[in-house]
C-alpha cells in the first residue's frame, strides 16, 4: 500500500535579518484519514502585517479542508471561497490589505485526484509515475515585476491557477514561494533532484537537508525567505 508523507523547511533571508523584519513566508502540511496536504504561503513584504497574513493563509487551507471531510468531489469554487473567507476570518480585526499573502496549496482530498491551488508568485510542481513534471507558476512575461496577486481586499477564485491530476499517477508535490522559484533555471531539473536527494530520508532528515540547502542558497536573489514543502507518495510493505 501508499501512504503520503511531507516534509519542509523555512528560512528567513538575510535582507529581513538585517532589516530586523520576521520570516514572512510560512508553510503546513496536514494529514488525516480523508485528506493530505501542504500550503505555502509568502506575506508581500510591503504589506505590515504579511508574516501573519501568511501563517493566517496556511491555517485557512488546514481548517478548510478539515470542515470538509471526506468528499467524494471537490468543487473548485466553493473550495477557494471557503479558503479566502477563513482566512479573513482568522486575521480580523486587522485588515486584509495589511496581512496580504500568497497562497500555494496541494491537497489529495480521498476523490481519487490530486488538487493544486497557486494565487500569486511562487512554483507548483508535481512529479508523475512516469516522470513527467506537470506544474503551475506566475508566468512572468513582462520582465520583473513586484507586483502580485494575494489574498486581499479584491481578490476572487478567478484570480487563482488550478491544477488536478490522478493521485495514482503522482507521486511527489513539491511547493516553492518566489525566494526560491525565482532563481532556477531549470525548474523540472530541480523538483526532480530535490525528489531522488530527500523523499528516501526520514521525514525530519528531509527537513534539516533542506532547511540546510535554503540557507547556504547560492544564487543572487538569496536575501529573500526561502519555502519548499514536498508532499510524496511512500511505499509501505505489510508484514
């Protein structure tokens, strides 16, 4: 049989060291009988108030999916409504426009498909049985840009990137905010390796070798936080 197990780490980045400015990227994973998942989530860095808008994001998509149960579908919409209004309800009586994050989530909910949920920047990518990367990111055409949608004020289920494929052709969900997706070059490259290195080591093993990657992160944009969440099939033998 299969079962799911996950693992991440989190950095803060060297810039909001200095700045004296908390981790604004937060992530979860969760784990019941009916359903497993990760959430990422990167607070927008002008916003005050971001590191709690996105620890706010991450126990939105937790609760969401725990009031939910087990369901034999998931309907897209009233999915990603739920998720906006708990996470409203969890930041008041501050304001949205202040706690503005990102949101990246993966979830198998028992209905036989894998749900992938991407608002704002960051990367989704998801490893098939036959090796195929399938994945989700902000596509950005025009250059650098810092501005990026988030859970806010206006933002609606339109504004969010949506992707479902068959749990039994999945076999690893690996989630990034931007500190870490906007420095590869080969993303596909870079989810697989990230998979062969750390989905054979024990859960907290996989952490402490990532958390140990994310903070000796070789690359330009390194004073950014840093997020990667990884959600993966394992084997288990019955004895």
């Amino acid at each position: 049989m299969t079962v799911w197990r996950s693992f991440g780490a989190s950095v803060i980045g060297p810039g909001h060291v200095v700045a004296g400015k908390p981790n604004q990227d937060s992530w979860l994973a969760f784990h019941h009988v009916f359903c497993d998942g990760i959430v990422v989530a990167d607070g927008l860095g002008s916003k005050p108030l971001s590191d709690f808008g996105s620890k706010a994001a991450c126990l939105a998509v937790a609760k969401t999916v725990d009031a939910y149960g087990k369901r034999e579908s998931i309907e897209r919409t009233e999915l990603l409504d739920e998720i906006m209004n708990k996470w409203r309800s969890l930041i008041a009586p501050l304001t949205p426009r202040d706690c503005a994050t990102t949101c990246l989530f993966a979830l198998g909910t028992g209905d036989g498909e894998i749900h992938m949920g991407m608002l704002g920047d960051g990367f989704i990518a998801a490893i098939k049985d036959d090796g195929e990367v399938v994945s989700l990111s902000d596509e950005k055409t025009e250059g650098f840009s810092n501005i990026t949608d988030a859970l806010s004020t206006n933002v609606t289920n339109e504004d969010w990137r949506w992707l479902s494929i068959p749990e039994e052709d999945c076999k690893t969900i690996i989630l990034c905010t931007d500190g870490v997706a906007d420095d590869l070059e080969d993303a596909d490259g870079f989810v697989k390796g990230f998979a062969e290195t750390h989905c054979g080591l024990s859960s907290v093993t996989a952490a402490r070798r990532t958390c140990r990657m994310l903070e000796s992160w070789p690359t330009p944009k390194h004073s950014d936080d840093k997020t990667i969440a990884c959600l993966f099939q394992e084997e288990i033998t019955d004895e």
